[in-house]
C-alpha cells in the first residue's frame, strides 16, 4: 500500500475518534491551500480546532516528533487562510490538536502548540 493511502486511512481513524471518543464535529478534511494542508478541522464546543494527524509503524519515534517547528508554521498560515473564508468562526476560540497514530494505539493531544491566529 502506497504512502499517501496509508495516510489516508489512518487520518480517517484519528476522524472517527475524534467523532466518537472525543464528540468532535468534523467540518472538514485535507483543507489545502499554497501555504500547505491541514488533516482534519473540527468544532469542539466554542472552539475551532485545527488538527495534525501523524502515524508510524514501529520504531522508537514518536509520531508527534515528526511534527517540525516548519510544518507547525504552515498549519498555522493555512489555519488563518481557512479563518479568513470561514467568518462565522470568527468568535470561537482556535486551538491545534494532534492525533498520533502508532500501531492500535491513538495519542490525542489537545492544544499541542499555540499562536495567535
């Protein structure tokens, strides 16, 4: 199985846990812009929350260290993108979460790093 449909599937479970587990809404998947993309957007209460979802099978790595402090700043440029077409989000909070997925096991961290949006 290529890359991009491993990756696919596993941002499908981060998507289910977070409907399921988590009672997020989803409004979004893979929103993409030149900035770059942001796996799953979602609505948790009065906030909005962008999310990065990483997985790996085995090893020693944690998935949330393959985040880099150049991939956080595309999340966030393209986060004010999507805030920007979307006003009627305007008065909820923002938050980045982060989904790893490594094996059966789903690591779910809420405000994983922050930045004025």
């Amino acid at each position: 199985m290529n890359t991009r449909k491993k990756g696919k599937e596993k941002e499908k479970i981060a998507e289910d846990f977070l409907k399921k587990k988590r009672k997020y809404k989803i409004l979004d998947r893979n929103y993409t812009r030149k900035t770059g993309e942001i796996d799953i957007i979602a609505k948790d209460k009065d906030t909005i929350v962008f999310v990065e979802v990483r997985s790996l099978e085995g090893g020693e790595i944690d998935p949330l260290e393959t985040v880099s402090v150049k991939k956080r700043k595309r999340i966030i440029k393209t986060a004010r993108y999507y805030l920007m077409e979307h006003p009627e989000f305007e008065s909820l909070n923002v938050r980045f979460d982060f989904v790893g997925i490594k094996g059966s096991q789903i690591t779910h961290i809420e405000n994983v790093f922050w930045e004025e949006v």
